[in-house]
C-alpha cells in the first residue's frame, strides 16, 4: 500500500497547518460519517506548557485527568468548562 491509499482507506482526514505568527489552522479534509468537510480553517492556539492545541473559545477547559482525585473517584459526569 502507497501513501497515496491511506486517506482512501481512512475515515477521517485532517491537515493541520502550523505558520509563524499565526494561529494554528486545522482543516477537515473528509469526514466520512457525514461527509462534511471545512470550509473555513479553524483556528487553534498551542500551550506549550500542556503541549496541548485548543479553540480560543475552550481555552480554560479543564479535562478529567486535570481534575482533583477526589472529584473522578465520584465517578459522576461534571460540567468543568467556563
């Protein structure tokens, strides 16, 4: 199998494109559940400390492995967002 096959074989396909002095830009290339496919890239910003890429608009989100042991030990699903 070539490397050209792989996102004929795959059912979702992503380009992210990383540019100096700008924001991150993830693109959908094909979905194939819905086919839906971005129009507009989504901008997304890099925290060096987490290593982690998030939406400007999720930027405070905390995730469950980031959340005290006591609150997963509860086993209950949290709204943890802003």
């Amino acid at each position: 199998m070539g490397s050209g096959q792989v996102p004929d074989r795959a059912d979702n396909v992503f380009s992210v494109r990383r540019m100096p002095d700008a924001p991150t830009e993830l693109r959908i290339l094909k979905n194939r559940e819905d086919g839906a496919q971005s129009k507009n890239p989504i901008g997304l910003e890099f925290c060096s400390l987490s290593r982690r890429l998030y939406s400007p608009v999720d930027k405070y989100k905390k995730y469950g492995w980031e959340l005290p042991e006591w609150v997963r030990e509860m086993n209950c699903e949290l709204d943890v967002g802003e």
